[in-house]
C-alpha cells in the first residue's frame, strides 16, 4: 500500500535520524480509522452496529533497543506546518507507569503538560502489562503517523491504539488474537485516557475488511460476519468540521442515562443487583437480556417500560433510589440531572434499525431497498439529535443529501460514532461520488468550514499484519530524501 511504502522509506530520517537505531529490527503496523454506517452509540448497550473501515489510517513503528532504556515517542506531522509532538519517559519513569493502576497511570501521564495524546500510545504498554504480563525490560521507541484526522468522529484514537499495539506486540514477541487486541485497546481508552467509549471502534479498527461491513453484535464484541459493499452502492463520510470528542460531556452523560435507564428497567422487571464489586459496580442476574438493553425489543419497551421511566432524574435522586450502575466506565454525579428515557429507548430502537438495515443490504440495487435504508438511517439521525447528540453542521449535510435525493443517487445520511459534531456518513449508489464532493463544496461555501470527503475503504490491522524494517548504517548516513 502507498502510505506503508511512503512510511517505510521515512523511517531512516523519523526523528532527525535519531529515533531508530540501525541494524535493529523494527515492527510496522496499520490500522484504519472506520466510517460508522449504522448502530454508533448503541455499541455499549450490546446493539448490532456495521462499521466500514476507511481509507485513512495510522502506522506505527516500534523498535526494541537496549536493556535498561526507557520509552521514546514520536507522532509526526501528517500535513506540511502541523505539530510534531514527541514523548520520552527515562527508564525508571517508565517501570512506575508499567506497575502503577489504571488510575494512577492516568494521573502520572495527565502530569506532563500538552501530552494529553501519549496516553493513546503509552497506555498500550500499561494495559499490556497489566493484563497480558508484559514486561518491557528493554527500551521503546515508537514513531506514529496518522493520516486519520483528530475530532472527526471516525476512530482516530483506536486506529492510533490498535496500530500502536499490534506493532508492540509483534516488536515484543507477544501473540494477541484480533478480538483481544481489540478489547485491551479499548481499556486503552476507557482505563488509562478515560474516555467511555464501546466496543466497536477498536474492533472494525482491527478486525475490519476492505471492501466490507463489519457486523458487530456488542455484547460484548461478537463478530456476527462480513458483509460485502454491493458493487451497486457506496458509502462515504463528509467531515462537518465540527470537532468531536468521545471524552465530551454530552456523549458520557448519554452513556451515564442509558445505564440509568438499564437500571430502572431493571428494578421494573423485579431484577435485583446480586453483588457489587470494589469500585462499586453492581451486578444484576438478568437472563433474558443479559445486561443490554439493546435485547430488549421495541415493543416489549413500548408495551412495558417507556412511559414507567422518567424524562430526566437528579443523580442524588437516582442513587438513592437505585443504588448504582452495572457500567464500569461512567459515574453519576449526585448534582447533575440526567436525561434518562431518550437515552434508553436509543439503543432498543437503534438495534432494531440496524438489523433491518443489514437485511436489506443483500437486495440494494433495488431502488425501494435503498429508499427504506435511508429512512432507517433517517431514523437513527434524529435519535441522537433527541438524546442531544446533535450538531448544526451535522443536520445541515444530513439536509442537503435529502434535497439532492435520489435524482442525485443520494439515498441516505446520520451522523456517527459519538455525536455532537464528527462526520456525516452518506449512502448512495456507486457513481455518486461527484454529487456527495459537490455537496461538500456547497456546505464549505454555506459554512466557512471545508469539508473533508472520505472515500474508499481500506484493510484492518489484522488483515494487514505487520511488516518487519531495518535500516542499514548506510540509509543511516544517508536518509531517504
């Protein structure tokens, strides 16, 4: 692939030429970001989601060096003046932050200034040693560039973290199958960065196929199958140029309703907690849903529990009444008032779109099947406007598909992965490329905002593998120009 050969021939000048040390060999790994087509935010609550990776994707490099070193890390400028940030903690630093807990790791990382973004890639080796025993007794260094743009709503952080650890983990001789990798890099994220999010990122980041949809059943990480793209349709993602953020309040008060609604559900239900664990997150025997609300099903909510809960609820209101959550990623603050029914009624309704979505994508060529996939994920997009996980840049692309339509080839449009900005994903049919590039003109000129296309899919980590470098002490003497 281009990017692989570009990045590969860099790697001899990566640094100023003093990242890597010659003669030593160095692991290489990629991973795409993901265009969220159906079930986003519903992943934590164990919905079916179909997630297409994209183009767009990180590499990383790592390199083993001397025993007793610590850890160097590089992120380099994808584009010609943006930030080229580095990262170095001196071998005793670095054993601190291997034996330290997930919370005391966060904290050590959240004390030096402006390297909030370390935490995506020295959170790997954290995880790594916690859960899978790594040691680490020789130094690191790592270089990362990330071609998948920052706050767009379409994985940058997992694709940052599955790169990261993959290459980790062929550089240290440690063997993670797919759907591991893809779990610990979501402790990554939850444990060590601290940002709520689910399951699906991580996966369609490692476990996702060119050309296909990933069909990801969250409950926790089930991969249901691969769907092909049908030759007749494509899927593209028009960046608002609102910037998005898994870490952002809105979306972790969201999360926080949704396992509220769970929980009052459950009491409903005559389900009591069975246990509660150290950190205080109970345990609740539930059978017939398992813990996800996403098994329960659009009518049983209609029919039993939609206008038993309550719009909104007071945290102190809620714990006193219901003594916590099942969530071992989200806390409730006794001041805050959060929405609960909106929240709750996403994922059951979400999971029921999504479903129906998947059914119809083996009949798409024909035009009333993509007329009603487009209504489903008209469906989806104001549901997370109703939980406020909406955006005025988001609405007004989701807009202006519906006005070119299908005359146009346009069929469909929501927004993705954690709302509040981030990326529009588009369905059309396959030669509608110029009319979703035209839209995003139009929306720049309109906003002010440009409006980045994504376009084409590419393969997740571990369909790619990893890739083994070194270089010789003559590309070091003369690096690759």
């Amino acid at each position: 692939m281009d990017d692989v050969e570009a990045f590969l021939r860099s790697l001899a000048a990566a640094g100023s030429g003093a990242l890597f040390e010659a003669g030593l060999p160095i692991a290489v790994a990629r991973a795409p970001g993901r265009l969220d087509v159906m079930g986003g935010i519903a992943d934590y609550s164990g919905s079916l989601v179909l997630q297409m990776p994209i183009r767009e994707a990180a590499l990383v490099a790592v390199q083993e060096v001397g025993e007793g070193e610590g850890l160097r890390i590089v992120s380099e400028a994808v584009e010609a003046g943006g930030p080229s940030r580095s990262f170095a903690l001196d071998r005793d630093a670095l054993d601190i932050l291997l034996d330290a807990s997930y919370e005391r790791a966060r904290e050590l990382l959240g004390r030096v200034p402006d390297a909030s973004w370390a935490g995506y890639v020295a959170g790997v080796l954290v995880v790594l040693a916690r859960e899978e025993g790594g040691r680490f007794g020789r130094g690191l260094r790592i270089l990362v560039r990330s071609e998948v743009p920052e706050g767009k709503g379409v994985s940058s952080s997992a694709a940052v973290e599955v790169a990261t650890m993959r290459a980790v983990a062929a550089a240290t001789g440690l063997e993670l199958e797919g759907s591991r990798l893809a779990s610990l890099c979501q402790r990554v994220e939850n444990y060590v960065v601290g940002a709520p999010c689910g399951i699906m990122d991580q996966t369609a980041s490692a476990l996702g196929r060119e050309g296909e949809l990933l069909a990801l059943l969250c409950q926790p990480a089930e991969v249901r199958g691969f769907v092909p793209i049908p030759a007749s349709i494509g899927f593209w993602g028009v960046d608002s140029g609102i910037r998005h953020a898994v870490g952002g309040s809105d979306y972790g008060a969201v999360r926080t309703g949704a396992f509220m609604g769970y929980r009052i559900l459950a009491d409903l239900a005559g389900l009591r907690p069975s246990g509660r664990d150290e950190a205080g997150v109970l345990t609740i025997d539930d059978p017939a849903w398992r813990g996800f609300l996403a098994n329960v099903t659009p009518e049983e909510f209609e029919r039993r529990f939609r206008d038993r809960l309550p719009e909104t609820i007071s945290g102190a209101e809620f714990l006193e009444r219901h003594q916590g959550l099942t969530d071992p990623v989200t806390r409730v603050d006794p001041a805050r008032t959060y929405a609960v029914r909106q929240p709750t009624a996403h994922p059951v309704y979400e999971n029921d779109r999504v479903r129906r979505f998947a059914a119809l994508l083996g009949s798409a060529h024909d035009e009333a099947s993509l007329r009603a996939m487009g209504e489903l994920m008209a469906g989806s997009h104001a549901s997370y406007s109703a939980c406020g996980l909406g955006s005025g840049g988001t609405d007004r692309l989701v807009e202006l598909v519906r006005e070119a339509g299908p005359a146009a080839g346009l069929y469909g449009a929501k927004i993705t992965g954690g709302g509040s900005g981030g990326t529009v994903a588009i369905l059309g049919k396959a030669d509608a490329g110029a009319a979703v590039a035209e839209l995003a003109r139009r929306y720049g000129r309109e906003t002010g905002r440009a409006a980045h296309v994504f376009e084409g899919s590419s393969p997740g980590a571990c369909q790619f593998g990893t890739r083994l470098h070194t270089i010789s002490r003559e590309e070091r003497t003369c690096p690759t120009p």
